[in-house]
C-alpha cells in the first residue's frame, strides 16, 4: 500500500485517559462522491469524521491519527458499552451507499482496506471478531458498510469472523431463542429485536436480510457462537 495521505480532519479530540482501543469500525460514506464525504469529514460544524477513508481506487486518506478520537460510531452500543468512539478507530470506505447507489466494493478498494486493517490490528489489541460493521453497533440508524461488503474475505485474512456453514434446523426458533444469542454474540439488547435480526443478517447471512428469524439465521448464528467460544 502506498503511504496514507494526510487530510487534517478538525474533527478530533484526546480519547480518555487509559481507553483501550480495541474495536475496528467499518464503514462506507454514503455520498455521491469521494470528493464530497472528504469535504464533510473536514467540516467542523458536521461534527463528523474517520480515521481514514478509503477511495474507490485503493487511495488511503488519512484523516484523525489513531491515538486520537474520530467521530464516526454516533450513538452506538457493543458487547454492553457505548463508548465506541472512545476505543475504535473508524475507517470510511469510499460508496454512494444505499441512499444514492449502493454498488461492490472495487477491488483496489479491498485490496487496500485489509492491508490498512492488518497494520491497524497489529497496532493495537484488536481481536478478529472485534472488526465490526457500523450497522452491528448502531442496528436502527445503520445500514453501512451493508451486505454487498465483503466480510468473508476479510475473515480469511484474520480480520472479523466468518462462521462455517452449519445444518439448518428444521424449525426456525422464535425471537426468544435469537436474542440471548444475539447479545452474548456482542449485539446490544435495547434494539429493536427485527432491527437486531437484520443487522445480524447483513453482516453474516447476506443473501437474505428480512429482520424475521428463519433456519437459515439460526445456523448462522449457531457458527458464529462457536467461533466466539473458541476466542474467549
Ligand atoms: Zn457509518
């Protein structure tokens, strides 16, 4: 990867004495253009901002350093804590998102995405299963990066965690047996349960995102326990 190039957002701030920066957060800009969500990342009256971005020809723009506090998560809740901007960093991936266009993650832009993800995780004590999505620590504001990402490639470079595929039940079980699971797999109980269930379906079952339980979730979320378990 070449060398990121420095785009001072004012956006920043001191994290908290001691915070752990121990979250990955993905997101995609959702405007019609790199050139726009760069300008609004800078504004300070939007009170927004990232890390990095990440244009859709592979450019690294680097914006907040990391031992600082971007403005990326909003209000957002994982594994029980709402700190999130406090101990992440953000990166912004470079797509019109599904209000202006959504499309593929390019290739250069992947490509570019898990080399800067590696370096970050070798940073810092980022473990696998804690490279989320936006849309898992904000499930009723969020949509991004959204199901055209590309999680599997990522869990094949270490970087988030990909379930194997399991049997089905034969029944889909009801709420009451997806929302334990679903907070002990890291999502926040006070959601909506069909905005849980379609967060949890973008990011780990993508060809189906409905917000209703289903075999096919189940055994997702079945996987993905496992995995979890194995993390500690
Ligand atoms: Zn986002």
């Amino acid at each position: 990867m070449a060398h990121p190039v420095d785009h001072p957002s004012p956006n920043r701030e001191p994290r908290p004495d001691g915070a752990a920066i121990d979250i990955l957060l993905i997101h995609y800009t959702g405007m019609l253009t790199g050139a726009a969500a760069l300008e609004r990342l800078c504004q300070p009256d939007a009170k927004v901002s990232a890390h990095y971005l990440i244009e859709e020809d592979g450019r690294v723009v680097r914006l907040v350093p990391e031992r600082l506090r971007a403005w990326h998560a909003g209000v957002a809740c994982w594994a029980g804590k709402t700190d999130i901007n406090d101990r992440s960093i953000g990166i912004e991936l470079v797509n019109p998102g599904h209000e202006f266009g959504y499309r593929p993650f390019p290739e250069p832009q992947m490509a570019a995405l898990i080399e800067l993800a590696q370096a970050i995780c070798a940073r810092h004590p980022i473990p696998a299963h804690r490279v989320l999505g936006h849309s898992d620590v904000a499930p009723e504001r969020k949509q991004d990066p959204g199901e055209l990402f590309d999680w599997p490639r990522l869990a094949r470079h270490g970087l988030g965690v990909w379930p194997r595929a399991l049997p089905e039940p034969s029944v889909a079980p009801g709420l009451d047996w997806f929302l334990p699971r679903l907070a002990r797999a890291g999502y926040c109980a006070n959601a909506d349960p069909a905005a849980l269930l379609t967060a949890f379906q973008r990011r780990f079952r993508p060809e189906t995102v409905t917000g209703a339980p289903d075999t096919g979730t189940a055994a997702r979320l079945t996987g993905l326990l496992k995995i979890l378990s194995r993390a500690g």
